[in-house]
C-alpha cells in the first residue's frame, strides 16, 4: 500500500477475481504516478503485492486507475479520457 493512500485516490476503485485483487489509484502524489495495485492472496487471508501498473503515456492527470477490472486472465485500467 502506498504511504500517502488518501492523496493519491487509492481505494477508488477496485476489483476481484480468484486470488488477484486490483485497487486503482488516479491521482497524481508524492512518490507515484496514477495507475494501480496488483496483490494475490497468500491463501491465509493476506494480500501481497505482486506488481504496480503505472501510467506510461506522458499524461500523470488522465485519470489513470480510475476503473478497474479484473478476470482470470486480464487486468483492464482505465482512464477519464479512455471512455
């Protein structure tokens, strides 16, 4: 989990499928670029982070993790400007 949650819009969207779960973060912070969280679950009821997606097409205030999906074999981030 990033250190500064609330700055950044974490938690504003988020998605489950099996053991994977996504949580989108859309705002520009200190320390991270909009994008979001991939965690699995360790089976025990933790999470760990398995890998941040981040937004790398130049533009930090799009909106990037704003929406979230998740299926077994797919991971879809959404922008403001993708819809």
């Amino acid at each position: 989990m990033p250190d500064n949650p609330d700055d950044i819009g974490f938690g504003g969207a988020v998605a489950a499928e099996g053991d994977t779960l996504v949580v989108g973060a859309y705002l520009l912070g200190n320390n991270y670029d909009p994008g979001s969280w991939v965690y699995k679950s360790d089976g025990c009821g933790g999470w760990t982070l398995e890998e941040r997606l981040e937004v790398n097409f130049g533009d930090y205030e799009s909106g990037y993790g704003q929406e979230v999906a998740v299926t077994a074999d797919h991971i879809f981030v959404a922008s403001e400007d993708s819809y």
